[in-house]
C-alpha cells in the first residue's frame, strides 16, 4: 500500500511462509489454523492491533478492534469522499460484527482499495464510504474463504449485516469487480506492508491519544524506515550539540585559566620595586663611615621638669655633668687621734 514497508516485515513474510511450507504437506488444510506461521501472524495481530489475548475464545479475531475500526473510517472517508452514506465507526463495528470479518480480510480490502485509487480513481469518486467498505470486505472474505468454508458467508448474509437488499448488493458487487478488472490476486508481501503500516498508524494513533507510548508501540514504530531516519537524524544533531558543547566548555575553562594567570603576573610587577641603577654614593658612605652611638639625651628629674628648659643638642656634656654625682673624698693615711 505504502512504496516503504518495514524492514521487519519481509523477514516475517519469509519466516511465515516457510513455515507453512513445510508443515502443510504433513497436516491437512482443516489444520491449517495451528500452523506456526498462523500461530506467528494471530500473536503478532493480538499484540500489535490491540486485539487483546483471549486465546481461549478465537472469536476475538473475527470482528475488527476499536482502532482498527478507526483506522479504516477514516482511510475509506478520504478513499471515496462522497458525502452520501458517509462511513460511521458505529456502522463498520455492526458490520463486522454480523458479518464476523477478519483483520485479514480488512487488510485485503485496503489493499484492493489502493489499487482502485491506482487504476480507476473515477470508480471511487462515484461510490459512498459506506457501500466501498461493505463491498470490499465482502469481495475480500470471499477471496480468502472459498466455497465450502465455516467462515464462508452468502450474499444475504452480508446485505442483512450492510442493511442493503441483495439484488442490490449484487449490482455492487459486479461493478466493484469490474473496476477491479477482476484481478482480485493479492502477493502475500503485500498484505504484510498493509499489516506493517497498519500496526504503526494503530500505534501513533494510540500513543498520541494516551499521551504515552507502551513498549510495543515504541517497538514497532522504530521497525518503520520514517521513525528509523528521523530517530538517526536526531541522534546526529544531539552529537553535533554535545560536541559543542563540550568545545564551548573547554574554551571557558582555558580562558579563565589565562585570566588567572594574567591578574596574578600583573599583582606581582606592581608589589615589587622599580628597577633603576643603585646609589653607589649612599652605599660606600655607609660602609666606610664609623657607627657612632646616638648621644643620650638629658632627663631632668620629675620635679624640675617644668622649669628646666630643653637642652639644646651642643650642651650634651653639661647635661652630663650636672648629672654625675660629685667625687667622693678621698681616705687619710693618717691614722685617728684618740
């Protein structure tokens, strides 16, 4: 239906297809339902088309689950967009209640719907919504369960489920088949590329209603070549991102690495002094000249501080003078007179 099929699908297609080789010439045709490849194909249908895990009653898979309905309400309105008999959800889930049609079934009619698209747009135009999905569902049950069949189910039978007559259900019937131009032949690649854009628009619709994606959602929305190119291409830009910023932070770190060493050179030059030739003259002075001891100065008493005037620095040796206690006489030989 889609030009892109899911890369997962094909190996499907093969492992299926094997095994029902291989297996159906050691069973007989009314055994064909315990096949494994209808094992593979049922579980993958139940899991991926929300059709539940009921695998007591098999019932189960012979009407259409709630977005598999939705899904074909709103292809088959943008199919035929007559406004007469516009298709309802509520009418395709009576229908394929009555008439018990298989999600295999649904995907052949799709696939007999695309290629009406394809080659006799004009039949589409002049056709409801309503009468296409019952025609195309019928003339897709009648393809894959032939005449004899359990599930095989009559003209009458489907115009009651439809709520139409037959003679005008069979007129429906000629000129679908007509625009068909009676190649109603379906490759089984082909029902698996429905199968595979069927489960991955059952899964967006799913995920963006909920507002979540379960694990088989995500699964089989990334087996989609779509997904797969735009998850690649995400990934490629969150690279480039992280680069850059790994880039930018390395530059920070190095220029504030430079502008700490730049502040502390410049802190040093301006602490130490400045260069210049030294005073040789102040230099050989100070080393031949003697060290003379300060003169210490006159402290007068505490009494006569007030009285006694500053001495002045040449008056150094009367201050010390006046400040050395007199000689002491000296002693007689003589001895004393008794």
């Amino acid at each position: 239906m889609h030009s892109q099929a899911a890369a997962g699908g094909a190996m499907d297609v093969a492992g299926l297809l094997l095994d029902e080789e291989v297996t159906f010439s050691l069973t007989g045709f009314q055994d064909f339902m315990f096949l494994p490849g209808h094992q593979k194909l049922s579980a993958r249908i139940r899991r991926r088309l929300y059709y539940g895990w009921d695998w007591e009653a098999d019932c189960s898979l012979e009407e259409l689950s709630s977005p598999v309905a939705d899904i074909a309400v709103e292809l088959l309105q943008k199919a035929a967009p007559s406004p007469i008999r516009r298709l309802q959800k509520k009418y395709v889930a009576h229908v394929s209640r009555e008439a018990c049609i298989s999600p295999c079934a649904m995907m052949l009619a799709l696939v007999y719907i695309e290629r009406l698209r394809h080659r006799n747009p004009d039949y589409l135009q002049h056709v409801s919504s309503s009468d296409l999905f019952l025609i195309s569902m019928m003339v897709a049950s009648k393809y894959l369960y032939d005449e004899g069949e359990e599930e095989e189910v009559f003209n009458d039978e489907w115009g009651a489920a439809g709520g139409m007559p037959v003679p005008a259900l069979n007129a429906l019937e000629r000129g679908f088949l007509s625009a068909m131009d009676w190649r109603l032949y379906t490759d089984p690649r082909e029902i698996f590329e429905v199968l595979s854009w069927l489960e991955s628009c059952v899964a967006e619709q799913q995920g963006r209603r909920r507002g979540w994606y379960t694990y088989t959602d995500l699964c089989v929305l990334l087996e989609q070549p779509t997904w797969q190119l735009a998850l690649g291409s995400l990934c490629q830009r969150l690279v480039k991102l992280s680069c850059l910023l790994a880039v930018a932070y390395v530059s920070s770190v190095a220029l504030a690495v430079a502008s700490v060493a730049v502040i502390h050179q410049s802190l040093g030059l301006s602490c130490s002094p400045p260069p210049g030739p030294p005073d040789l003259g102040v230099t050989s002075r100070c080393l031949l000249e003697p060290c003379v001891p300060s003169v210490p100065q006159c402290l007068p008493s505490p009494a006569n501080v007030s009285s006694w005037p500053c001495p002045a620095p040449n008056s150094s040796s009367l201050c010390s003078a006046s400040l050395t206690p007199p000689p002491l006489p000296a002693p007689s030989l003589t001895s004393p007179k008794l």
